[in-house]
C-alpha cells in the first residue's frame, strides 16, 4: 500500500488521496530499466516493495529497496540521470514528478515538504561521504581535522591584516537574500520569515569567520566584499582554495553536521554577512510552512554547487598517480566552503 512508504507516515485520508492523485503506481519485473543514464530527470521514485541497483558504466555502485527514495533531486533542477536504475526484483514504485511535487509544495502538502526534508539530508550526507573519500585518498585513512597552528594564523594576518569587527552599514535582509542566486527566486511572504532569522554583521579584512578544525555553529551569506577560503600547510604556508564574493554561502556543512570546519573563511576586504546560527537553521530546515520550503531548496541550491566541485575534485584525485601528500590540504576541503 502507498501510506507503506515512510514519506506518507502520518497522513490522514485527505492528505493520503491528495498525493496519491499525484503519484503513479507502477510496477517492474526482474531486469526492467526504471531509468536510463541520459533520459531527463523529471521524477522521484519512491520504492513500495522489491529491491533495485544503481549502474553506472554497467557497475552497480548501490541499491534501493522498499522504503527507499531514487532520484529525488530531480524535482528541484533540471538535468538528466547520471546512472541507470534497474529493478533486481519484481518491485513496485510510486512516481512521483517535478510538476506533481511543485503542486504539492504550493499547498505545503506533507508529502512535498517530507521529500524536501529528505533530499536535504540526503545531499549533506552525499556531499560529507565525497569530502571524507577525498581525506581517505589523501592520507590512507580519514583525516582528522586539526586546528592550524600558530604560524598559520601569523601568515594570514601578513595577508590580509589584523581582521576584527567593522562599521556595520544599513542591510536591508530582505534585499540582500533576494540578490543571492541562492533565493532569487523565493516569494516575498517566504522571504521576510527566513530575513527576519539573520543578523548582520560586518568585519575588517583578516577576519577569521570560520577556522579550519573548530565547531561550526553559524553559516554566511555574504552581503559585500570578498571571503577566501584557505586550508593550513605544514609551517606557515597558507593554501587558498577559492574567493567568495556577494550572493555566495558558506559554512553549511559544518553547521548541518555538527562536525568541524574542514577549511578557514577569511575576510578578503571589508565584508558585510548575514549570519544564520544553528538553532534558526535547524527551525528553518524542518519548518512545515512556505519559509521553510523556502529555506530547504535554498540549501539544496548550495549544496548541489558544493558537490559538483566535490565530484570533479574527487574524479581529478583518483586519476592522479604518485606522491599525494602535497594535495592533501586542497583536497581535504574539496567542498570549499564546507
């Protein structure tokens, strides 16, 4: 039965039919494509019963079975399957597709908003895996996460100066969130409630806003000015990894996962962020409302970017022959801004 699968735990009768009108029930015999790498990716697959695989170049890299989400990120960007999905065993699914889940979400349905709350655990969790497969490759275990030493901070400020606070100018939050590319495109009733959760701060240029190997207990969007991203090297050496500048987050990981920072965001210039702590971010990322929405498909915007440049880094890496131990700081903070 549909109400089987954990996504629609919970739901009364009324709320039950709704999805379902949305859904189709389909089911596939031993050997069926369910999907085919380079086929559009226009819908989420929740799993009922059965078991299928995951291939990629004809290599099973995972399977799925009832109870399972496939795909669910296909209802929040356009693009086309990276693998093919085959059932091992008879197996029935629900489809669910990117039209069905946005009528979904704009009636804050709990379907759609379980399949956000979802899709953003499971991106943390894919982004983390790749981060740490990366520290893996580096050292020939995971690597442990450190905090610089005091040359390092020494370094930082012969590059950027002293850093500290600054005059904070008059942010309008509303208007900086609406010139992210990360919520450009959120309605204003969502975007005043996620506003009204940041504060603004500025800093002087050296400002260490997050350091590599601490707690992370806020995230940034930055507002004005230019972050770098830097990870430590042995002695005083300073590895810069990107620059940051307006519209861009960072520090999400970290903060999501309760884990340390895997690299430091220094203030480049004078910067200007708003600053989300741990407590607004959990209440946001759960929320039942249009905010909450919102908010999630903001951070799976993000963590999408973060992955892209993970993956490649990752794919780089494990081409790569010979002494390894001088990309270990680069590619321990392959997500950048993690």
């Amino acid at each position: 039965m549909a109400h089987s699968h954990p996504l629609f735990a919970g739901l009364n009768d009324v709320d039950e039919a709704t999805a379902l009108r949305r859904c189709e029930r389909r089911t596939f015999a031993a050997g069926d494509v369910v999907f085919r790498v380079g086929a559009p990716a226009e819908a989420v697959l929740l799993i009922l019963d059965g078991e299928l695989i995951i291939e990629v170049d004809d290599v099973e890299v995972g399977t799925a079975s009832g109870g399972g989400v496939i795909g669910e990120m296909a209802l929040f960007s356009a693009g086309v399957r990276t693998a093919n999905v085959v059932a091992r065993t008879a197996s029935t699914a629900l489809i669910l597709t990117r039209i069905g889940y946005e009528e979904l979400r704009d009636t804050m349905h709990p379907v759609a908003m379980n399949l956000e709350r979802h899709a953003l655990a499971t991106q943390i969790q894919n982004l983390r895996r790749v981060s740490d497969r990366i520290a893996d490759l580096a050292e020939g275990t995971v690597a442990e996460i450190r905090p610089p030493q005091t040359s390092f901070f020494q370094a930082i400020k012969a590059l950027f100066g002293i850093g500290g606070g600054a005059d904070l100018p008059e942010v309008q939050r509303d208007a900086a969130l609406r010139a992210s590319a990360l919520f450009g495109d959120v309605p204003d009733p969502a975007l005043a409630p996620i506003a009204n959760r940041m504060v603004a701060r500025a800093y002087s240029a050296g400002h260490f806003l997050c350091t590599e190997g601490q707690p992370g207990d806020e995230m940034y969007l930055i507002v004005q000015g230019q972050i770098e991203v830097v990870v430590a090297v042995e002695g005083s050496r300073v590895q810069r990894l990107a620059t940051l500048r307006e519209g861009a987050a960072f520090g999400l990981l970290a903060l999501a996962q309760d884990r340390p920072r895997m690299a430091s965001c220094i203030a480049r210039t004078k910067v200007v962020v708003l600053v989300l702590d741990r407590k607004a971010y959990n209440t946001l990322a759960e929320g039942p409302y249009l905010d909450g929405s919102a908010f999630r498909r903001a951070m799976l915007r993000a963590l999408s970017d973060q992955l892209t440049v993970a993956n490649d880094q990752l794919a780089s890496f494990e081409h790569l022959t010979g002494e390894f131990a001088e990309l270990k700081p680069l590619l321990e903070a392959a997500s950048a801004v993690a």
